[in-house]
C-alpha cells in the first residue's frame, strides 16, 4: 500500500512536470488510471471499530439507510440454480399481519452492516529455528489443525520453511488454507478475477455496485486489506457519481456513509438529501459527521456544517435555501387548507 | 456403499493402533490420508477414524499441505496407539513431537550431498578456465 | 459325330488308295455340302417372352402385384423405389454415336439444301445426363423441414403449425396459430357404395394470449379437412386465465371419461413437461411453464377436452380468496420469502370461524381433497451387484475431474496447471482441427 502511494506521488510530481500526453509504457496507464481513487482502507488511527460499534452511530446507519421493504425484498438472481415453486398459504387477519412483522423483524438482519474495522497486523510470529533441518526439502511445509470448533482466524497454521524455521503462516495464506479445508460456500481459494483493476473498473462504470460489495463480502475478512481497498474505491465511485439510489436500502449504505463520513467528503450525500427533502437524514448525516470528528454542533447543525466544513458551500446553501422556502410555502398552504375548512 | 474413508469407527478394545498413512491419491499422484487404524488390519482396509491428510506434491505456491486433527492425535496417543515413522516424521516437524532424528540425518546427508556437487561442479569449472586459459596462452 | 465319321471314312479311303470306291466319294461330296456344324443341336426359338408382350404389360407384371398375391404375401420388395423407366429421355435416332439422320433427328431440307446423312461429334454429357435423370426417378423426397415447423413425429402433420384461420369478412385473425392434433382416415359404409374413405382432422387454434379455440373437420383430402377444421375452430374460441403470463393459475385435477390428467404450476423457465398434445395446447394458448401426468386413457381428443376443461374451469385467486374468505398469500425465495399478498377477501374470517376439518393447504384445496400416489421409488437392481461396488470404487477418484477442468480453464484458458511447464508433454490429447491440419501440412 506505501509502496502503491510512494509510486503514485511520485508519478503525481513527474506528470506535473512532463506533459502526460508523453509516449507511456503500460504500466504507466493502469497506475495513471488508478490516480483517480486512491484506494483508502482504515489503516491509520484511530481503530474505526470502536466507534462504529456506537449504538448511537449504529443508530444514524440505519437511519441514513433508509429501510424500504420493497427494495430490501427485491427480486435476487439465484446464481444459476433453477427457480423453485413459490409456497401459497391461506391466511387470516392476524395471520398475515404476523408473517409481515416477522419479515419485518427480519429486515435489521438482511440489512447488518458489514462491520468497519482496522486493518489487520501482519502475523511474523516464530515458533522454533532449527537450522539443522536445512537441506530437507526444497519445498514449505504447511500444518493445519484442523481440531474441530476453533473459528478460522485462531486457527493453528504453521509454515516449516526450508530454513528450517517453523512460523506462523501470514494472512494470504491463511485465507487460502481455511477454504481449502473449511470453504465458505461460494468463496473461492484465489479471489476471483472480478477484483483485477481493469475489471472492476468495468464493473464501476457498468454501476454494478452491489454486485461488487456482495462478492467482497462474500470473498474477503472485513479486516482484509484489499477488501478494504476494492470498498473504498467503489464508495469512491458512487459518491463522485451521486449513485446513493444504487445502494440505499441495502447492508452496504451504512458502510458507505461510514466511509465518506470517516474521510470528510459528505457533502455529495448532504446535498442530494436536502434537494430530495430527507432532512431528518440530513441532520443524521451531520450528526454522524460530528461524532466521528468529535466535533459538536449548536442550534441548526446543517447550517453550521455547512458554514464550517462544506467544501460545496454555495450548492449547499442554496439547496438549503430552496427547501426552507419550499416548506414555508407548504405549510402557509396547509394554514390554508385548514382554514378554508374552517378547523382554525 | 463404500465405507467412508473418515473412518467407520469400529474397532476391538484390546487391539493395537497405530497413526499411519493410507494412500489415497491416483496413479502418480501419490496423496495420503492420517488415519488411526488396528495395527493388524492392511492398508486398504476400513480405518478407525481419518485425523489428517498430507500431500506430498508441492502446489502452485511450492509447498506441501498437511493437517492434523491434533486433539483426536493427542486423544489416541493417549490411550496407547502408536505411530508409524514417516507420521512421526510429520509430527516432528510440526512441532508437536521433537524433531525425528531421521529428518535430522536425511537433512544432513542432502546438505553433504550438496556440497559434494556444489564442490565437482567448482572442481570442473576450475579445470575448464586453467583449460582454457592455457589453450588461450597457447 | 457326323464330321467324326467322315474323318474315319476319309482315312479309310486313304488307306485304300488304288481301290475305286464310289461310297467314299459320295461321302466326300457329302461332305462338302454339308455345313460345319454339330450333328444335334438343342432346340430352339426365336420368339420369347419380352417381345411376345406388350411393354405396358411387362412394367405391370414387374411393378405391380396382383390382388390375390397381394393377399398371399407377394410383392412385399417391389417398391417404387427401386422401379426406374429405362425409356425416360431416350429418342428414337438419338444415341451414343451422335448421328444426323435427316427425316428422323432432322429436317429433310433445310432452307434449298437437302440435308445429307452426317457423324456429328459425340455429345460427353448426354449419358451423365441420362443416368441423373434416372437417380431421380423413383426417389421422391419429401421437402425437408425445420426442426422447428416439424411435429412430433417425422414430416407427419399432428403437430405441426398450419397458420392462422382464414379471415371471415373483414376480421382477420392476427397473432393466432392452429396446429394440428390429430389427422387420420375415417370409413363411413354407404348403402350403394360401401366403404367411403374420408380424412378426420382436428385442430387447435390460439392467440397465445388466452383465446383458444379446436375443431373436427372431415374431407377426402387431407388438405380441405384441416382447412375445415382449422376455419371452424376459430368460430368456438374460448378464454384462459393465465397467471403473471407464463402458468396456470393453480395447480388443478381435470377428467374426461376414463382421461385423468394432474396439473401443476410451475416457476418462470421450467418449460412445458407434459404429453405432447397437452405441450400444442399451452404453445397455442400462451402457457410457458408447467408439469402435468397423464393417467388413464391418452387418446389425444380425450386429452385435449380433458386439459381444455381444467383450464377453463381455473379460478383467479381473488375468487379463491372470496371462497375460502381468507387472505391468499405467496412466499417466494427468490424475494426472501416475503408475504406477498395475492388476493385479498372483501371480509375475512376470523381465525375461530375456521371448520375443524377445513382444508387448508393450497395444494390439497387446488386438487380438491386428492392426493396423488406416489410410487416409493427402489434402488435400480445393479446397486447390488458387485461390479458396482468396483465402479463406485474407480469413480471415486474422478468425482471432481468437471469441476477441476472447469477451474482450470478458467485460470489458465485451457487444461494445464503449474506443472505444466515442467512437464509439457503432460496435457491432455487435443485432436487439431481440419484447417489447422491442412495448414500444418502446408
């Protein structure tokens, strides 16, 4: 990651210098192709996990989520498998208002967030050198122990290196170990080729963003690096793109306000709130905004936000402006009403 | 139809046992299974239980996957059952036994083994260059 | 013989030469007269039974079997496959050696010169075109059909598609199709005439969007029966309910006479499994998906009314939901398997007003109480045999060979793996192509 942010500076300064219509070799391409999102993952301080496992922050998720029943039981691709018959029930009154609750209730786990946490730490434990057992093999040995009811991540896995020295396995390796004898349905050993720059860039464009965060999840730890990289790069891309519709009402939407809360770029989602007069998410988002930041806001929080860290100011403040004016005119309408029905 | 190559969990009370390897892969391409079986009974034979597998042909990555099921390892070396050479070999290596004396020895002798040839190969190519500086003298 | 004894009789004069000896020379000048030819000869004549008969007659005899050989067996190999009239494209003066023959092949005068007698050069072609004519005698062949416009059997008609009615007056039946469900001869006896050989066509025509209408015509064509057939169904069209445009409404049990027929809705992409004239009627009538089983009698018109019947005594689940006066409701898993309410009662029950012996499984509702027996199915006999065991056992190695190829096809873009390099002469035989042949060998 260090190494892709050294590089890409240091293509940022060279390209600021050179004209970047200057004959490229490939490489060149991808990484200028690359520039345009930085994949960001949580590996600074603070630890995002605490904070985000806030009820109060839990809280202002779901209510930038948004639950539409509707869309949260929308219409799914099988994957291939063949439609099955749907199952017909008659019912009474209560009957079908208990099924509904019950799909209701059902709604917080269809939507659980994919959890926010840090990066994980590379493992470099060492068991044991030996360094009289060189020359055995020319190959690792890996030991797995595969004891039954031990969770993948405390799993014992072992590298005996050709040094002669027994360690603990790194991350990559671990993950490929952990399918190949415990397999998630559906995660594959390698990940899967959708993932490769070009590719996602062309899923990115087709708006298949969903598709894209449902495999990552299905594919990767939330506390995997490039998990973490190939989300940033699709929030990235949806916020640019104002996409918010896309994935509104899905597990993914608290993740992403999350992110764009986390790094200070709200203000894409602030505006399309206040033009599509979700205020009480408005001030969600501020208020989410400020929690992060441990900032604290008095009176109208919008307004403050807006005098104080938008970067859009002016689309901002006239947004603001236009709904004010419109629920004025609502509500003298309203006044209206009442009175020509003579209920004032 | 066929018994499960996990094991079918019958055995005598009083019989030996022993960890040891059954072969399970296809022709040349040998692949094993860990199993406790009954010391008398032959390798193809329905085993107590399966507690690991190895694979001895190194991946893609160049390494060779062993698991073992080490508390169903730890129960049977408990109550008696013994281990074959190459499955205490493996357990050395793991770290669960101290190392087998004979990886030590096979270490040793591929490192001798090595030298010798690292030493002709030095040997062959010192007699190559005096060859060919004396025939570029001439 | 006869020249046998003259040569002995010669020899005997030779021997007596100075003997004067009138019997040896009458003999000789017997001889003389005599042609050299065998004393007996086998008789002989100069008449037989190709030129004796008429050509008419003699195509008959091969080509033909008389009625009472007919009854005996005979003739069973004559077919008009292999009868083939020689005389097709010959004419009289016209032959291998290309002659001129004025009077026969050609004009006596041409213009004011008489035409002479000539050799003309010989024509290469005329006996490849003589034996093409001939290949094509004898082998008639029907027009070969698409697998789409055929039936269910061959080039025969049930099955097949005969467009849509004719127009009556000014309405025109756009977007309907017959097909055809059944052609077959009929014998009506006549007092004067006997037997009279007619055709019996019924059809089925549809819009694919609900109206379906069949018919029965006769004619002594096939032709005009299922014109008959085809014109008259689209006078008795009918309306079917169908659901979300693909199935039946609910699955339903329908019988007429000793025809039982179960049928079962189904999700969007089954297809349509059931007897091929039930598959006709739901192509006509604009019905995707659905199961149905046949029991008792399959005779095609009897399943045709049969299935015709159920369908049109379908009921929508708002009248269903009215009947039972109790929500009807659908969970799918495609939706998670949300409550998804399909038709709603204008009052519904309360739950205490349920009879105690109600049913209320959909399924047992749509089949009116039936239950359909199912047969226990067994284990097929070889399961037992010990040569399945050693099958199973030499199996078990290959049971992820698909999916191993698969995975490697998908990593690789063909069969190989990291070994490969290694060992390139480790890959999977791969027969080349014609062109990649023929370019090798270029």
């Amino acid at each position: 990651m260090a190494a892709f942010r050294y590089f890409s500076k240091k293509l940022l300064s060279s390209t600021l210098k050179t004209d970047i219509r200057a004959p490229v070799s490939n490489n060149y391409v991808v990484c200028v192709r690359l520039l345009s999102y930085t994949p960001m993952p949580y590996d600074g301080n603070p630890d995002p996990g605490p904070i985000f496992i806030k009820k109060e922050v839990q809280t202002l998720l779901t209510t930038l989520t948004r639950v539409d029943l509707a869309k949260v039981y929308r219409k799914r691709k099988l994957g291939g498998r063949q439609l099955e018959q749907p199952v017909y029930k008659f019912m009474t009154d209560e009957q079908l208002q208990e099924a509904l609750d019950e799909a209701k209730r059902k709604v917080d786990e269809i939507l659980q967030i994919p959890p926010v946490v840090a990066v994980r730490k590379p493992r470099d434990k060492v068991v044991s050198r030996d360094p009289a057992l060189q020359g055995l093999d020319s190959s690792n040995y890996i030991f797995t122990d595969i004891s039954y009811g031990v969770p993948d991540s405390e799993r014992i896995i072992l590298v005996r290196d050709t040094e002669g020295t027994l360690r603990d396995a790194d991350w990559a390796t671990r993950d490929r170990i952990n399918q190949m004898y415990f397999p998630v349905a559906r995660r594959q050993v390698t990940p899967p080729k959708m993932f490769e720059d070009d590719k996602l860039d062309d899923l990115l464009k087709r708006g298949e963003y969903n598709f894209i965060l449902d495999r990552a999840c299905l594919q990767f730890e939330p506390n995997d690096e490039f998990y973490q990289k190939v989300c940033s790069v699709t929030y990235q891309h949806i916020n640019e793109n104002n996409k918010f519709e896309d994935i509104r009402s899905t597990r993914h939407f608290g993740s992403f306000a999350f992110f764009i809360a986390w790094h200070k770029m709200i203000d894409n989602l602030l505006l399309d709130l206040i033009e599509s007069e979700h205020i009480d998410e408005a001030n969600a988002l501020v208020e989410l905004y400020a929690q992060l930041h441990g900032e604290k806001f008095r009176g109208n929080s919008i307004e403050e936000y807006i005098g104080k860290f938008s970067t859009k100011k002016a689309a901002l403040e006239l947004a603001l402006q236009a709904y004010k004016n419109a629920a004025k005119q609502k509500h003298a309408l309203e006044e209206g009403i009442k009175r020509a029905h003579g209920l004032n | 139809m066929l018994p499960p190559s996990s094991g079918i969990g019958q055995f005598a009370a009083t019989s030996a046992k022993v960890i040891r390897f059954v072969r399970a892969g296809c022709t040349n391409r040998p692949f094993y299974h860990i199993v406790v079986a009954e010391r008398r009974r032959e390798q193809f034979e329905p085993v107590i239980e399966q507690v690991g597998s190895y694979d001895p042909m190194p991946n893609a990555n160049n390494e060779k996957l062993v698991s073992l099921n080490l508390e169903r390892i730890s129960y049977w070396i408990g109550n008696g059952a013994g281990c074959s050479g190459p499955v205490e070999e493996l357990l050395g290596l793991a770290g669960y036994f101290p190392i087998h004396p004979r990886s030590y020895m096979t270490a040793w002798r591929n490192r001798r083994k090595a030298d010798e040839e690292a030493a002709a190969k030095e040997k062959a190519d010192d007699s190559n260059e005096e060859k060919s500086e004396t025939s570029s003298s001439v | 013989m006869a020249s046998q004894l003259l040569h002995v009789t010669r020899t005997l004069s030779k021997l007596t030469l100075n003997t004067k000896c009138r019997v040896t020379n009458t003999l000789i000048k017997l001889e003389r007269e005599l042609p050299k030819q065998p004393l007996f000869n086998h008789a002989s004549r100069n008449t037989n039974f190709f030129n004796k008969m008429p050509a008419e007659d003699l195509w008959k005899g091969i080509t033909t079997v008389s009625n009472a050989g007919k009854k005996r067996g005979r003739g069973k190999t004559v077919s008009k496959k292999n009868i083939k009239d020689l005389n097709r494209g010959q004419i009289i003066g016209v032959g291998k050696a290309n002659m001129l023959w004025p009077g026969l092949t050609a004009p006596v005068i041409r213009g004011k010169e008489i035409v002479e007698q000539q050799q003309l050069p010989e024509d290469p072609e005329r006996q490849a075109r003589l034996n093409q004519l001939r290949d094509q005698m004898g082998t008639h062949r029907h027009a070969k059909l698409s697998p789409i416009e055929r039936g269910w059997s061959g080039a025969k008609m049930p099955g097949r598609s005969i467009g849509p009615p004719d127009p009556v007056g000014e309405d025109h039946f756009d977007g309907f199709d017959t097909k055809v469900l059944e052609l077959k001869t009929v014998f009506n006896m006549k007092g004067n005439f006997g037997r009279k050989r007619r055709v019996s066509a019924t059809v089925i025509t549809g819009n694919k969007n609900g109206l379906v209408g069949f018919a029965n015509g006769k004619g002594v064509e096939p032709r005009t029966a299922m014109r008959k057939a085809k014109n008259r169904s689209a006078q008795k069209l009918m309306h079917i309910k169908i659901f979300r445009n693909h199935t039946v409404y609910h699955d339903f049990f329908t019988q007429f006479a000793a025809t039982k027929i179960y049928v079962w809705q189904k999700p969007e992409g089954y297809g349509l499994e059931c007897h091929r004239a039930i598959k006709t009627i739901c192509e006509v009538v604009g019905i995707k998906d659905l199961h149905a089983k046949v029991e008792g009698s399959t005779n095609v018109t009897y399943v045709m009314k049969a299935f015709l019947l159920g369908l049109v005594r379908q009921k929508t689940h708002q009248e269903i939901a009215e009947e039972k006066k109790l929500h009807l409701v659908e969970f799918t898993k495609e939706t998670g398997c949300f409550p998804t309410v399909l038709a709603s009662p204008a009052q519904c029950r309360k739950e205490d007003q349920l009879g105690k012996d109600e049913i209320l499984d959909f399924t047992q509702y749509c089949f009116d109480g039936k239950v359909i027996l199912k047969k226990k199915k067994y284990p097929p006999f070889y399961t037992k045999l010990k040569s399945y065991e050693t099958y199973l056992k030499k199996q078990e190695k290959l049971r992820n060979k698909d999916k191993v190829k698969l995975d490697l096809i998908a990593q690789y873009g063909e069969i190989r793996s990291f070994l490969t390099e290694k060992y390139p002469e480790c890959r999977p035989f791969r027969r080349a192509k014609k062109e990649e042949e023929q370019e090798a060998e270029a």
